[in-house]
C-alpha cells in the first residue's frame, strides 16, 4: 500500500471507542464495555495487523465522559468536528454517530476532502444514500458502508453451504437473531433517530442475505413487534422470495427467552443448522431417499411414518459444519487500500442502496399488512 491512512472518529460511544481502541492498537475489532472500563480485542489467526494501513488522527464526542476516556488512552481529542476537518493531516473520517446523523456528517467529510467508512446503517433511507453517493461521485472521495458481517464465520459456513450446494440446492434458508433485554436503552429506542431494530440487527441479516443469494427478489412480506418499545420495533419477521423460488426467513427480536438456532438451511439433498455463535450446530445429507425400515411415532392422538426421524440406517449421513480461518480486518483493509487506489471497493455503495430499499420494503409491507412486489 502505498501510505498509512490517518482517520479520525466522529462518535465515540460503544461503537466508535471499540474502532478507536481497534486502529489505535492494530490489533482490530474491538467492543467497548458500556462502563468505560474495559476494551477486548478479537482476531482470528488470520488477522490483519491494521496499524501498518490505519493510523488514528484522533476523535470527536460530544459528552466529557469519552473525551476523559480517550485522553486517558493517550488519543488526541479534537474541539469540534468542524476542528477535524480542518486538520489537514486528516485523510479520512470513520462515522460512528447516532442513525439520523450519518448523511450531513458524511457530506461535510467529503466536501471537506475526507474519505468516509460509515456505520450501519449508512443512511435511514435509500434517497438519502443517493444524495450521499452524489456527493462521493463529486469529490472523488471514497464512500464506504461498513457492512461488516460478511466476515462472521457463521455466514461463510452458511454461504459455503449454498455455493457448494453442500446439502444440495437449497431451497429455504431461516437466520434468527434473538435476544431477551428489548431495544438498548439509548437513542436506538427513538425513531427519529434511526432507532429500531430493522436498522440496527435488520441491515446486518439482509445485508449477507442478499450478497450470498444474487438474484432479484420477488416478494417480501415483514410484520414487525412493538412488545417492548411503542415508538420503535423491537423485532421482525421478514419473508422474502427470490426469483428462483428460493425462500428466505429472517427474525429479529429481543423479548425471547428461548432461543431457536441461530441459522438453518435446507436443500434437497439435506439440511444443516448451526444453534448459536459458539457455532454448535451439524449438517445432514441423505443417502437415499429409501427408508424401508421406516417406525411409525405417535404423534398426538395418531400415528405417522411420514413425519418420523430417518434412524441411522443409512439413509442420511452427519457431517461436521465447515470451519473457517478468516481475516475479520478485511473491511478495514479493504476501506484502507481503496482510499490510497490500491484495491476495489467490496462493500459497495450499490450494494448498501439495495439493502435500505429492501429495509423500505419491509417497512412498508408490515404498514400495509400485505406482501409487496419487489424487485
């Protein structure tokens, strides 16, 4: 790569201090404890030292508490961010700020001559995400969504799955996000704001979705739950139907107490499930579709062979998930070496628009009540 790119951040709550402790120390992603007390770094074996293509400028924060926090941490604290993007020694500006702040901050960066790496959701709005692009297109000046999880390992298990066609052609997929503690109790909770969970865990979900699956979309239906919040939704089921007939479910919530596996995937030659981020879970592919030994169960108050287990006669065959060495610093990298030309963009800005227009979709579907043509 040709130089380091010095970035600043504009944001430094749980998100935006986890980036500064990450490109401060190389070592990459990172959270932030709530508490302001500690800071954990996670890499897999195949991790980027980010220093050698990242070197933090500094950041901005509107409360004292994380400006006394990164001081204390030996990072320089800019006035305003208006200070920042006078610093000409500023190549470029990491947005971590609430939702509904994203599109002014990243039009002022640009204009400023800085190359922008955006949170999710890069905009409340795929009209909002166009005015931005404009403006990217205007300046010359870098734009990128990060759209981190197409680096999780449990997506590159399941999009190994479907590339491979490891269980065969796969004709429904299901990935559910669920939690028990109902929308984080900060500005995520207002909508004016960008709250919800659509746009918080929504985009992460569709997002992967739609990059392992290219094809157009058909249909989508989405109901959303207000359980716990009455101004944003603290959940959803969105249902979607791609061109091939492929059906996608995808759930969101954070009033469940019990846990359905994380992912599932079935084909017509098997099915895989992994349960949790730990990564538990197994895949099973038939043999034969023979099962002459077949038990009848009680199911209720009758029987049935049709619904029963297949034993291990041999009919179907337990395989372990794939597992992966993967580099969770690739976004990093990548933003880093298309500043300085030395790579394309992965995370496009395309790609992000399609994304917020499926979130629109799904928003208008639940509003009406009714599955919306697409695509």
């Amino acid at each position: 790569m040709s130089k380091k790119i010095r970035i600043g951040i504009i944001g430094c709550g749980g998100m935006g201090g986890g980036h500064a402790i990450a490109i401060q120390s190389g070592t990459g992603n990172a959270i932030w404890n709530e508490n302001n007390a500690d800071v954990a770094g996670f890499n897999s074996s195949a991790t980027t030292d980010i220093s050698k293509l990242l070197e933090l400028a500094g950041i901005v924060d509107i409360e004292e508490e994380r400006q006394v926090w990164a001081r204390e941490r030996g990072m320089h604290v800019y006035l305003s961010f208006e200070t920042m993007l006078t610093d000409e020694t500023v190549d470029a500006v990491l947005i971590a700020t609430p939702n509904h702040l994203h599109r002014e901050e990243a039009i002022k960066a640009m204009r400023a001559g800085k190359h922008v790496l955006c949170e999710k959701p890069v905009m409340l709005s795929g009209d909002e995400l166009l005015e931005v692009m404009a403006v990217s297109k205007e300046t010359g000046k870098v734009f990128y969504p990060r759209q981190n999880r197409q680096w999780d390992e449990d997506y590159l298990i399941v999009k190994k799955i479907y590339d491979e066609k490891l269980v065969g052609n796969i004709f429904n997929v299901k990935c559910r996000i669920m939690g028990s503690r109902g929308i984080p109790g900060d500005w995520r909770g207002v909508k004016a704001y960008g709250g919800g969970m659509m746009l918080d865990w929504g985009v992460h979900i569709i997002d992967r979705v739609v990059k392992m699956i290219p094809e157009k979309i058909k249909k989508i239906f989405c109901s959303c739950t207000y359980i716990t919040n009455p101004e944003c939704e603290d959940g959803f089921q969105l249902n979607l139907i791609f061109d091939s007939g492929i059906t996608v479910n995808l759930e969101v919530g954070t009033c469940h107490f019990i846990n359905e596996p994380l992912w599932c995937v079935y084909g017509d030659k098997g099915s895989a499930e992994i349960m949790n981020w730990n990564l538990e879970g197994r895949m099973v592919r038939l043999v034969t579709w023979e099962d002459k030994d077949t038990t009848p169960i009680l199911a209720g108050a009758g029987l049935t062979k049709t619904m029963a287990p297949r034993d291990n006669s041999g009919s179907i065959k337990e395989l372990s998930l794939p597992r992966f060495e993967f580099d969770r610093n690739t976004l990093y990298r990548n933003f880093a070496e298309t500043c300085t030309g030395d790579a394309e963009q992965m995370i496009t800005q395309g790609h992000a628009l399609r994304v917020l227009r499926v979130m629109e979709g799904a928003f208008e579907s639940d509003r009406t009540g009714a599955a919306i043509d697409f695509e």
